[in-house]
C-alpha cells in the first residue's frame, strides 16, 4: 500500500514538473518568436 502510494505521488509530482517545464518552453519560444519577428520588422 504504502509503496503504490509513493509511487502515486512520485508519478504525479513527475507529470506536474513535465507540465511546467513544457509550459516554461512554450511561453519562451513564445517570446522568442516575437522578438524575432519583432527585429525582422524593423
């Protein structure tokens, strides 16, 4: 019980730590993409 438990926790803090990271790359890439264009308007 105690190990499915851990185990549970483990894989939840893993899918929270992936959701964030990608949320962090995406809002990155974001602001890349409009800096650049933002330098290839000028």
């Amino acid at each position: 019980m105690e190990l499915g438990v851990v185990v549970g926790i483990a894989a939840i803090s893993i899918m929270t730590l992936i959701a964030v990271l990608m949320g962090i790359v995406a809002a990155v890439s974001t602001v890349s993409g409009i800096d650049t264009r933002d330098n290839e308007g000028d």
